[in-house]
C-alpha cells in the first residue's frame, strides 16, 4: 500500500490549486451573489483539461483517471462549489457515461466538444415523482420511424440552463421498473426540449438547477446510449463514479471551511488572544482536520477501486456519506469560529455552510447512501 | 531560436517555513516543492519564444532526485525536453560550483539564449544567471521585464533605480527575467500526461566532464553556518483615535519624536 | 591597496546614499581587522569623487576612469573591476545591492572563483573569517554564511541597513588612478535608451520614508493622496500586489514577495492588510505604521504604530499635520 501520490496527481493538484486560487477564488463570492455560470472559467477549465479529466486524449481529453479527476474536483470546490458542480457534472455524469457505453460514433461526436470546454452537459434522470426511487421514472421514449420521440418532465437538472448536451434516462419498454429504461443523448437544439424553470436555491449558485421539459422530443435513433433497455444499468454506474465526485466536491467545501475559519481565528483577538490561541478553537480545527483527512482518503479509496475496474458501490456510498457530512460538519463548526460575523454575508463560512448542504441530498441522498451500506451488511459482506 | 532555461526547485514559500531546533536548516517534512515563481516566468518567456521563431525549449536543473517534479511541471507547460543535472558531490556545492556545472550541461546542447529566473526564493542569491553567462563566455542582462528578439541581437528592458533601460544585447546571451515580464501559462491535463511520458536524463559531474573540477561542494568558497528564525519585531501600539486629527497627530508625532524623521 | 574595498556608486556626479552606507561598514570592518579602507569608483570623470569618498572614511581610492566606463556595462565593468581585484587583492569587496551591483558582482565572482555572498544585512569577521547575515526564504529564516578559503570575498550589501558614514571634513586620502585598457574587451550590450519613471523624487527601495497603498485605496485615483502625503515627507510611494493586479499603480510600485523589497526607516501602510506575501516586501523596516479600517487586519501585528480609521479622513489631515510640525521645525 503507498498513500503517496504519484507525481503526475500531484502536478494534477498543484495546477487545479493554482488555477482556483488565482482565478476563481475571487470571484466565488460574486458568483454566488449573482447567482452566475462562470463561464470564462468554465472556458479556461476546458483549455487545461479539466473538462475532460477521463476522455482519453484521442477525444481530446486529458487521458486521466478517476483519482485526477477528485484531487482536481476537490481543489476547485474549495475554491467555489458551483464551479465544482459545474465540473462534476461534465465529466463524472456525463463525459464517463459517454465514455463507457458510447458508440465510436457518438464518442467522435461529442466528447472533443464537452473536453474542451466550449459545450458542456448535463444529466436527466431525476423526476418530479422518482427523487430516490429512479426506477419508477415516467418519461417515455416511443419509437416513430428512424427516430425515438421524448416526453417527460425531468427536475433538479444541474448545467440544464447552460448545457449544449443532455443524457436523458426513459422508458422505452413496456416493462416496469428498471428493466425498461434506456438513454439517450440529446442536443440542446432538438425542438421539444424545454428549460422550463431555472431553480432558485440555497447554495452552489454558479451552478443552474432546472427543470426541463421533453414535448415531443425527436431525435435520430443513433442517440440511443448503450442499448435497448439499459439505461437504469448506466445510470446506476455513473452515479457510482458521480458519488466519488461529490464526496472530493464535498471535501473541497470541508476544506474552504477550515482554512477560512483558520485565517480568520489567527487574526481575531479576544480577550486580548488571537482567537486560535483558545484551546476550544484548536480542537475544533484538530477535528476538521482529522475529519477531512479521513474523507479523503475515502474518496481516493473509491476513485482507486474505479480505476481498477473493481466493484464500488459501497465504497462510493461510504465516501459519499461520509465526505457530504464532514462537509455539513465542517461548515458548521467553521461558522462558530466566525461567531457573528459568519452569519454574515461579508464573510465566507455562511457561503460554505449553504453549499454544503447539497453534497448530503443530491445524487442520492444520505439516506439513499446508509441504505445501500446497509444492504451490503445485510447480505453478509464484511462489515 | 533554441532556448534553454535554467530552473530550481524550490519549497514553497507561501507556506509556513520552520528552522531546525539546532539551527543546521530548515525543517523539511511537510514542505512542498515547487517550481520557482521566477522560473515560472522565465519557461513562459521561452515558450513564447518558440512560438514566435520556433526552435526548442529545454529545461535544465540542477538538485536532488525529487527536483524532477520541478522539471515535469515545465514540460507540462509545454518544454521539449528536461535535463537534471544530480550528483552527491554537488552536495554544499556555493552557486558558482552549481553555475560551473550548469554551463557544462548547457555547452553540450544546440542554444542561442539562455533564461533564468532573476532569483530563486529560498536563498535569494541571484548569483547563477550573470555567473552562467560568464562561464559560458556570452553577454547578460539582468532582471529584465521585456524580451524582443531580432537576428542575433535581442533587445531588451531592465529596471535600474529610478527608471528603465532599453538595451541591445547580442547573441547568444544570458538573461534573468523579472516576474513582471510575463504571466506563465498553468500547466494543462494533457501537458502533464505528455511530461510524464517524457524521458528526463540525469548526469553527474563525471558524465559532465567535471569530476575533480571546481563544482564539488568541497571547492566552495561560502558555507552556511547556521539559520534562524526572523528576529521578532516588537509588538507596537494600535490605536483607535476619537476622530481624524487625534489619528493625524498621533502619526505626526511618532514620526517627529520616535521615528525622529521629520 | 589590499584591505577592505568598497565599490563606489555614483550618479549625476554624486555618490549614491548606499555607497556612504558602506563605507560606514567598510569602515568598521576595516578597523576591525587594521587594514586600509578602499573605494573603487569607475565611470568618466570621476576624480572628484576623490574628496567626499575620503571624507566618508576611504583611505584610498581606486580611479578607473575611462570614456568607456561613463555608464554601466557589464562586459567592460566586470573586466575592469575583476583585473583590479587580481592585481591589488584585497581582503573583501563590498558591493551595493543595486540594480548594477547585483549584474556586476556575480560575474565579477565568476570571473576570480571568489566567494559572493548577496542581501547581506550584517557582516563581520571572525578570526580570520569575514560571515554575513541574510535573508533567506522570503524573510522566514536568517542564514548566517562564513566566506571560506582563500581569494577574494565578494559581499553585496542590501541598501538601508547601515548607517552612512558621517563626514570628517579635510579628511584625505591616496588616490591613484588604475590603468584601463578595454581594447580586447568585447562589448556585446549596448544601452540605446534610458527612461526616467516619473514620480520616482527617491527610489523605492532607497527611500528613507515609504508610504505605501492597498486595496484599502478603492481606485488608482486614490494614490493621489498618498503622492501628496509622500511629497510632504520627501517619501516614496509604493503598493501592495492588488493594486497593481487591478491596473491602479504599475508594476514597479509593487512591494512584496512578488515585487520590491524595502527596509525604510518608516514604511507608512495604508490601506493594507498584510498579507504574508505582502509582509515578505518590507518586514524589515525599522518602524511600520498603518492605517486601516479593519481592526484584525493582519498588518496591525507587525506595526509599531498602528491607527484604526479611516484612511480618506486620515491621510489629508496627516498631510496637512506633518506640514505644520515641519514648518515649526
């Protein structure tokens, strides 16, 4: 076992640092103001390769891995959390699926596009009534001659404003549940697909949240992803590699927490003391440190087992369930540091503890997360 | 237009740096390595030469076996080639011994300018560039913060106290840059995929010819003899004055009676 | 003319503040080892330096005198400088940290296998070893270094630490003149213009006061005030890196890790944090005062005087202020 990072991860997480202190930490605060897409990052971010982290270089990717992929996520997350969203979403949801269960066809077609960041994607599988529950989804997808025709409502569709992509999941099979579900990618331009309503929300405001609308949708048959009746299997896979990216998208939040609270104790004076001279305020440090720590490493862990072709689900879930606590946990604690001033929106730790919030609910929440551990306890694997 | 550029790796200086408790350096664990904010400058200012003339780009550095890192983040960037130059007996080597082994490395490659950093921040020196130049025979200039090159001659700009010189400098030449002269490009995904593919060569003094020559650690001519923290300054007043003119006055009257400068 | 050397700068016929800096040093080192005081001047009709170098201290001083040596160039300077120096042998040359000085010395080394030590803050000798004390790792560590060996010892002396050598009026000293002869000297640099900046009454890192602007200042307008304040007390003026990042002041105005480094007597901050990037620029000043609205502001733990305010009230009432006691003075 070597924890030491290899030296193409750690020039990975010396450039993403670099980038996000530099170019989107100072804008992070206004982002969220106004509730903005950072689009010029979003550019620059395609033109390092951090759009396309796993697309192999023949489709102008960066030819990377799942562990590049959350040691850039977590850096730029720490920096923002939308824009970390943003990321997430491109390359975990949308660019892998793409990936492993494309045609060479749609590979050509699309992933040199979503790598260099001048397009990016999102992901339809949420509906209003199917949150959790994903297999009871209504959206329907009937044949018509050489074309498949959609209809549905898909919510809480992050990049659904900005996306030039969308992986749609829907039933093409009579069959219920899960077994009748495929996937289908479909440009923005197709007449019938509608942004019907950008979310307002509490944080990760660089980011969209939208609802979108399938009216009669039409689109070649060739945009079928993988095959017939497949889709609820690739869905399910790439919330697995979604899941690790929100646990480093969590720890960056984790991590912005500290390191903001930190700055802040070692310049506040009370009672005539910097604040981190007070032993409550180290412990608190020492504890969101500790619980950082250990969140990486889950989060890698998982991200390793990927790489390898291994089974993950759980591991995923543990890193997922954990890192979308400590984050919560941490913005918590950093508020306190902060004391009044962290309620305010002067200050960064109100920012954090809104983002936070979301790595507990989104690709499957928490609940989702215990229930998948349990389950594998359940069946008798190792606790 | 070949170009090379001398690099060094660096611990990052943004971060905290501790002396040993017995003063013999500072404590390594924990530091990252990183390459020189001012080497940073100079591989932008090189590859942007090679996008205007063409030609190469090759790093050269030399340290221990971890400056490789250093190295790879300038391929990353986008330079052809990297050349570490590593030797125990290198080892309490003084700049000039690290210039003399450099100028070797670079007297066996194809080059028609040289780049460094104006200083490195771990030690400040600002001593191997102008040495370079001298051990390599060719004209330098300093802590220049604009690079135009023409045939054979380049001109250049460098701040001097109370204003800039424009000068003309003829090929082939050494110059140190000044952080101000570009803003270095972030290396890419894909360039530190390539970095890491690419082959960097190692070669010791003896593979320079240079064994026995005056770059030993043995023939220098400064030994560091201990380090300390910074003198601490002494905590002064802060003041929160009633109004403007009690805060005018109070500053008025240090600088009078303490500062003793008016 | 073996000794303690001190290479003398000069502009406009006048010796820079930094050369009687050394020569205050040079002095001191001299006594300490009973050796002679040099100065080495060259440039072009510098013979009248002679006398203020004499009065500063020097018991000797070296003339390189030659149309060809009016203004820096390095080939010629570094010939020049490193044939008087293996001719004379001196003990140590002291060289100011200046733009020139810092081209000239490491080349000057290079050319003698010399020792060179650069920022040095604090020199001394030690039996028969000369040590120095400098700045290491933007200011987080203090090295101290010992010259080893035998040949020349070459120390670049950073400006504003020594005190200047006060002046004995009558003083005299030897002069002689070196013999220059650059005909093999190849002259491959060529300066084809010089630009005076602006504002620059004193150079940034040569002045004794340093009123210095940050984020604070809201706008590039602002600094007017700071030019009004600096006018009044014959200071420069220089920023911390946002307001050059933001296109207020230009790039030689910044102060830092990434800019200049200062050490004035008093460095006036206003409108600064302190950042540590900041800090690393002008720690080593010998009073700091700032101004700033935001009482944690980091800088208030390195100031010797620290004002909670605001600066657009402060700094016009400071000007009209420090005029007041200056007129009474």
């Amino acid at each position: 076992m070597d924890f030491a990072l290899r030296e193409e991860y750690r020039l990975v997480q010396q450039t993403a640092r670099a980038f996000a202190i530099a170019e989107i930490l100072p804008q992070a605060a206004r982002l969220d103001e106004e509730h903005r897409f950072p689009a010029e990052i979003v550019r620059r971010l395609g033109e390092l390769g951090m759009m396309g982290i796993l697309v192999p270089e023949a489709y102008g990717g960066a030819g990377m891995d799942t562990l590049a992929f959350v040691i850039a996520l977590e850096e730029i997350s720490r920096a923002c959390a939308g824009t970390g969203a943003i990321l997430a979403v491109n390359n975990s949801l949308v660019c892998d699926p793409i990936l492993r269960f494309g045609t060479e066809e749609q590979k050509r077609r699309y992933l040199p596009i979503l790598a260099s960041g001048r397009e990016i994607g999102c992901y339809c599988l949420t509906e209003p009534a199917a949150g959790s529950d994903a297999a009871s989804l209504r959206t329907t997808a009937r044949e018509d001659g050489p074309y498949w025709v959609l209809n549905g409502t898909k919510s809480f569709v992050t990049n659904g404003a900005e996306a030039w992509l969308a992986i749609v999941f829907a039933r093409s099979e009579p069959t219920e549940g899960s077994r009748g579900i495929s996937a289908f990618l479909v440009e923005k331009d197709r007449p019938g697909m509608v942004v019907a309503r950008v979310e307002r929300k509490l944080g990760i405001n660089a980011s969209s949240t939208c609802e979108v609308r399938l009216e009669d949708c039409r689109i070649p048959r060739e945009n079928l992803l993988g095959s017939r009746g497949q889709g609820f299997r690739i869905a399910m896979h790439t919330l697995d590699g979604g899941r690790i990216g929100i646990a480093a998208q969590a720890v960056g939040i984790a991590r912005a927490a500290l390191e903001d609270a930190l700055a802040y104790a070692q310049k506040r004076v009370q009672f005539g003391r910097r604040l981190v001279d007070f032993q409550a305020i180290q412990w608190k440090f020492a504890d969101m440190s500790t619980r950082i720590e250990a969140a990486r490493l889950l989060t890698y862990r998982a991200a390793w087992l990927r790489d390898r072709g291994s089974p993950h689900t759980l591991e995923a879930s543990v890193a997922k369930l954990f890192a979308s606590e400590t984050a919560m946990w941490a913005a918590h604690q950093g508020m306190q540091v902060f004391g009044g001033y962290g309620y305010l929106r002067d200050y960064p730790a109100e920012r954090h503890f809104r983002d936070a919030r979301v790595t507990e609910i989104y690709e499957g929440t928490s609940e989702i997360q215990r229930f998948i551990i349990a389950r594998r306890l359940l069946e008798g694997g190792n606790p | 237009m070949n170009v090379v550029v001398c690099i060094k790796q660096v611990p990052d200086t943004e971060q905290p740096i501790r002396v040993k408790p017995d003063g013999s350096g500072i404590e390594e664990q924990g530091l990252n390595w990183i390459l020189n904010y001012y080497d940073e400058h100079a591989v932008e200012e090189a590859l942007r030469l090679r996008e205007r003339h063409g030609g190469t780009v090759t790093v050269v550095c030399a340290g221990p076996a971890r400056a490789t890192e250093a190295i790879r983040t300038a391929l990353a960037m986008g330079a052809d080639e990297g050349i570490l130059v590593s030797d125990p007996l290198l080892e309490g080597t003084d700049h000039l011994g690290l210039a003399r082994a450099l100028a070797q490395a670079i007297q066996r490659l194809s080059w028609d300018v040289v780049l460094c950093g104006r200083l490195a921040t771990d030690d400040n020196a600002a001593v191997v560039g102008p040495a370079l130049a001298e051990f390599l025979g060719v004209p330098q200039a300093t802590a220049i913060t604009r690079l135009e090159v023409g045939e054979g001659v380049a001109r250049v700009e460098r701040e001097v106290e109370g204003g800039v010189e424009v000068l003309e400098v003829q090929l082939p030449a050494v110059f140190t840059v000044e952080r101000t002269i570009n803003e270095p490009r972030y290396p890419t995904l894909p360039g530190i995929m390539r970095a890491k593919r690419q082959e960097i060569r190692t070669l010791t003094l003896a593979d320079l010819g240079l064994a026995g020559a005056g770059a030993e650690g043995e023939a220098a001519r400064v030994r560091y003899v201990r380090f300390d923290p910074p003198p601490r300054r002494e905590t002064g007043e802060v003041i929160r004055p009633e109004n403007p003119e009690e805060a005018a006055e109070r500053i008025a009257a240090f600088l009078r009676d303490v500062a003793k400068v008016l | 003319m073996e000794g303690i050397w001190v290479l003398a700068e000069h502009t406009a016929g006048q010796l820079r503040r930094i050369t009687l800096e050394l020569l205050g040093k040079g002095r001191a080192l001299a006594d300490a080892r009973g050796s002679r005081l040099v100065a080495l001047v060259l440039g072009h009709g510098v013979e009248p330096l002679a006398g203020p170098l004499a009065e500063h201290g020097a018991d000797g001083v070296l003339l390189a005198d030659h149309p060809s040596l009016a203004s820096y160039g390095v080939e010629a300077y570094t010939h020049v400088m490193s044939r008087a120096i293996h001719e004379h042998r001196p003990w140590a040359v002291l060289v100011p940290s200046t733009a020139n000085g810092r081209d000239l010395a490491p080349r000057v080394a290079a050319r003698l296998g010399a020792g060179i030590v650069t920022d040095v803050e604090d020199l001394w000798v030690e039996g028969e070893q000369l040590v120095a004390r400098r700045p290491m790792y933007t200011r987080k560590a203090v090295g101290t270094v010992a010259f080893v060996g035998d040949g020349p010892r070459i120390a670049v002396m950073l400006p504003k630490v020594f005190p200047p050598a006060d002046r004995q009026e009558g003083r005299r000293a030897e002069v002689r003149r070196l013999e220059v002869n650059l005909e093999t000297v190849p002259v491959r640099t060529r300066v084809v213009e010089r630009r005076e900046v602006r504002r620059e009454r004193v150079s940034l890192v040569e002045a004794e006061i340093v009123v210095s602007g940050g984020r604070g200042l809201r706008g590039p307008e602002n600094f007017a005030l700071l030019e009004e304040l600096a006018a009044e007390l014959g200071a420069a003026v220089g920023s911390s890196r946002p307001p050059v990042d933001s296109g207020w002041v230009p790039h030689d105005y910044e102060i830092g890790q990434t800019g200049k480094t200062v050490s004035p007597t008093v460095y006036i901050a206003v409108g600064i944090s302190g950042a540590p990037q900041h800090l690393a620029g002008m720690s080593g000043s010998k009073y700091i005062i700032a101004i700033n609205k935001d009482p944690n502001a980091p800088i208030f733990q390195v100031a010797s005087l620290g004002v909670v305010g605001d600066l657009f009230e402060i700094v016009p009432r400071l000007v009209a202020a420090v005029r007041r006691l200056r007129a009474r003075a």
